[in-house]
C-alpha cells in the first residue's frame, strides 16, 4: 500500500494539472456539502439540549378555516389547567414566553430578554441550577413572583460570580425582584438572548372560560416513559371535544373553524419552518457533488485511456486485473482525500458564510460547527468518492486486449471505441445534472421575484417601525397606556 501510495504521488505530482484541477473540483464540492451537513447535524440531528429531549412535546391551537393553520404554537391559559386536570400521560406541564424588560439595579438600566413561565418549566427541562433554588409552586401564585433566576453569564457580569448574588435584588420594569438561583453554565432554552428566568401567575379571568381561545402562550409537555405522542394527541383531542359540547354558542364558531390542538414533538416544531430549506440547499449542494464527480470521473478515464499503454505493459509484464486496479484505486484515493481536507477548510468557510439563515433561533443554531461527526461526514463523503470515481475506469480494464491497446495507442493515442462511449455516457450525465441545477435555480429566482412584487398595500418606502414597552410598574393597564 505505501508502494502504491509514493507511486500514486509521484504520478500526480507529474501531472499537476490534472491533479490541481481534480483536487479542486472535488474541494468545492466536498466543502459544500460540509458546511452544509454541519448545519443540517446540529439543526435537524441534535435534540434541544435537555435530558431526555424525545420525551418533550409541544401543542397549540389552530383554526385552519380561519386562516390559521400553522400559527407560532399559541395556548390558552384555560387550555394548560384543563390538560393538568384530565390527562396522565406527562409527568410535567407548563407555559412560557419570552419578554423583553428594562432592568436596573446592576449599573445603567439595559432592555434585557427574560424567560417567563409557570415554575414547572425548569423542572420539565431537568435542569438543576449550580446556585441556589428553583421556582417553588407557591411562588406563581398572585403576589408571590417576585424572584428571579439568573442565567451563568448574567451571574457572571452582574454580580462577578459572587455567593452574594443569591438574595440580592433586582429591578425589572421598576419593580423589585429577588434572585433566588444560577442556572448551569451554558444551558439555554430555545432564545440564547435570555438572561434569567421568572414565574408567572395567572388571575382568576385569566382562568375562567372567557378566556378560552385567547391564545398567547407557548405550551411545552414532558411525557412519562412510555407514552406516545399519539396517546397524548387523543387524550387531547377527547378533552377538546368535552369543551365543544360544554360551549354550545361557540360550538358551530369552532367546529367551522375547523379548531383542533397539533401535538408535535417539540423538536419537529421547532424546526418546522426551516427543515424544508436546509433539505433544499443539501439537495443543491448534492447535484453540484454529482457534476463534479461526473466531472472527475471524465478526466480520470480520459487520463486512463492516455495511460492504456502503461497499463497493457504492466499487465504484460505480470501484474494481474487486481494489482492494476488497485494502483488506479490508490490514486483516486489519494485525490479524494486531498480534495476533502480542502474541502474540510472551504466546509468551516461556509458554516460561517450560512450565519444569514438566522440558525440563532433554531435549537442548537448557536452551537453550529465542525466536530467529529461532520468531519466523519466528510472523509466518508471522500471515500464514496474515490469509489465512484474510480471504479468507472476499473470497469474498463476487465476487457484489456494487449495487442488491440498497443495497436490503438501506437495508431492514434486515442482510446477505443468502448471508452469513448463510457465518456459520451458520462458528458450527458454531467450536462443533465447541471441542467437540472439551473431549472431549480431558475426557479427560486423566479420565487423570490415574486415575493419582492408583493405590493403591501401603501407606499412602504421611508417607513419606521418600532417597539414602545412602558414599565408596567407605571403603567397598569390600557387605561394608563393609552395616553402615553
């Protein structure tokens, strides 16, 4: 094998054309490929980071002939207790929502992002903090949320990592807060922005049936071992159509409605809206792998048929059908491999160059990266390669005439019939391909075209949007907003 190895280099080393344009065909591709499998690992392949992930649900309300299908995962506060009632497959249930708030206390006030939900969202997860409490029942009670949870690096930058932290106060749109725990370093839920954690409470209103369907949070179960989603989904569907009948007025509203509860894993759910993207750039990215190692595989046999003489002496002078297929074997590998480290650089590139997707609020977006199993991903992607592309000329070489070879190559130095033909084969395929690239080209331009004509109905030039949050503290209810 190292014979073969130092005589495979020498062999491309002497043709530096061919192997420079061979490395960096098969780079491009190889890398492509890389950056976007990397992506696809950590999005699509790796659970939300939590023990125990598959086990997470997620539910919300949806109204298709409203013209809500697929709303952002939105539950009733009603909802949430009747499905603590009347359902046993969870072993936890709880609501959440993100919110923005203005924090004092710590220096300048800062508009910071904060986590907030029933106290049994950090039990769902698991998570255990490194200081401290968690939130306590009692204390999503009205009157008693005033604590809060710091993230590690809100630990860090506020208080200098101190034991004193834990009982200091906080204010959070004017109001104090006690903090009462750290969560473990690292350890974020679905916004990487978030810096600490509160409870919330619900009132009475909240509760009551007149609050059915006013759908503003996120709803988040964990299923006891060996419950399905398929169990809960029923146990969901049943608890819904109990509430119909119990609302005869709104009865024929909903049921036009077409209202159901969608129960998904929550790890589908919340890469729904861009598993269908990262699916479509792989799937260029593979068509653009097979035109270059079409490609490659053309000028390999092409290089093979120059070779033929070579090979016919070697076989001629004793070297069997393996021996020589082995050597041809070497050097494709030898190719493969080079092209997929360079195609290993060029796949970090493009991991950075993909940042433009938002894969931030993704599960795992924020951690996106080469580890072991993308590079795993690459030299396995190589090797494919090297036996694509190498077994093309292989096939050739069963039907090696002696005489005919030294007869063609002293002719013409051109191939034979045969080989011409593999390579027409192969020059239609690679045309095929790249004009199958350029229709799905084609079309997404012509997609995206039509999203930018979409004429919103006024004069959207010169306009300013902006988000205006009054400190609740002040500000208590629309009565007090308003004239603000």
């Amino acid at each position: 094998m190292l014979s073969d190895l130092r005589y495979a280099a020498r062999m491309l080393v002497k043709e530096r054309g061919f192997a420079a344009t061979a490395v960096l065909t098969l780079a491009v591709c190889i890398g492509a490929n890389t950056a976007i499998f990397a992506v696809v690992n950590s999005v699509l392949l790796q659970p939300v980071p939590v023990p125990h992930a598959e086990q997470l649900i997620h539910m919300y309300n949806a109204y298709p002939g409203a013209g809500l299908a697929d709303g952002r995962g939105s539950t009733g506060v009603p909802d949430y207790f009747d499905r603590l009632r009347e359902t046993d497959v969870f072993q936890e249930q709880a609501l959440y929502n993100t919110r923005g708030v203005t924090l004092s206390g710590t220096g300048d006030a800062q508009r910071v992002r904060s986590m907030v939900g029933t106290p049994s969202l950090l039990r769902l997860l698991q998570v255990q903090p490194i200081r401290g409490r968690l939130f306590t029942d009692e204390e999503g009670e009205e009157g008693k949320t005033s604590k809060a949870i710091l993230t590690y690096q809100s630990w860090q930058e506020w208080f200098g990592g101190q034991e004193s932290a834990i009982g200091s106060d906080l204010r959070l749109n004017g109001m104090p807060f006690t903090v009462v725990g750290v969560l473990p370093r690292g350890f974020t839920f679905l916004d990487p922005e978030v810096r600490f954690w509160t409870p919330t409470s619900f009132t009475a209103q909240e509760k009551s049936d007149e609050s059915r369907h006013s759908n503003n949070w996120s709803y988040i179960g964990r299923l006891k071992p060996g419950a399905t989603v398929e169990q809960a989904r029923q146990q969901v569907d049943a608890l819904n159509r109990r509430n119909l009948d119990r609302f005869p007025n709104l009865k024929e509203i909903l049921v036009n409605a077409g209202f159901h509860t969608v129960v998904v894993p929550l790890q589908a759910h919340l890469v729904r809206e861009i598993r269908s993207t990262l699916y479509l750039l792989w799937g260029g990215v593979v068509f653009v792998l097979l035109v270059g190692a079409v490609n490659v595989t053309n000028l390999t046999l092409l290089r093979s048929s120059a070779r033929m003489k070579e090979l016919a002496t070697r076989h001629a002078l004793g070297a069997g059908f393996g021996r020589v297929a082995r050597q041809l074997l070497t050097e494709t590998l030898l190719l493969a491999l080079c092209g997929g480290a360079l195609g290993l650089a060029l796949g970090y590139g493009g991991v950075r160059a993909l940042s433009v997707l938002s894969l931030e609020t993704t599960p795992m977006g924020t951690s996106v990266g080469i580890d072991a199993r993308v590079v795993g991903f690459t030299f396995a992607l190589a090797l494919a390669l090297t036996l694509m592309i190498g077994l093309v000329p292989i096939v050739g070489l069963r039907k090696l005439n002696l005489s005919q070879a030294f007869r063609e190559e002293g002719r013409s130095g051109t191939a034979g019939k045969g080989s011409r033909a593999v390579r027409r084969v192969l020059v239609t395929t690679q045309v095929a391909f790249a004009f199958m690239l350029l229709i799905g080209a084609g079309l997404l331009l012509a997609s995206f075209q039509r999203v930018l004509a979409i004429q919103p109905g006024f004069d959207a030039s010169h306009v300013m949007t902006g988000i205006v949050n009054p400190p609740s503290s002040r500000y208590k209810g629309m009565e007090s907003v308003r004239p603000f």
